[in-house]
C-alpha cells in the first residue's frame, strides 16, 4: 500500500513578512511530480485551521 501524507502547509500565512506562496508552489510541482511517477491509491490531507 502506498500512502502519500502532507501537513502543515500554513497556506496564506507570512514568515518574517514573506509570503510562502512560491514555495508552496515549488512543492505542490514536486508532490505532483511524485504522484505520477509513484501513483499512490490514496492522498491524505490534514485538516486545515
């Protein structure tokens, strides 16, 4: 079984006064990426708060 996880992505949330969204980009592609060449059966995603 093969089960992809992410959490605490803390989307629209600033660091320091920088916006996060480019790198929250940048992984979302990756997590994309590796859906594709793994094709897991099921995504899990955290609760978003």
């Amino acid at each position: 079984m093969r089960i992809l996880h992410t959490s605490d992505w803390h989307l629209g949330r600033q660091f320091h006064g920088l916006t996060l969204e480019e790198d929250h980009d940048h992984v979302l592609v990756q997590i994309l990426s590796t859906i594709d060449d793994h094709g897991p059966k099921r995504t899990n995603r955290a609760k978003v708060s």
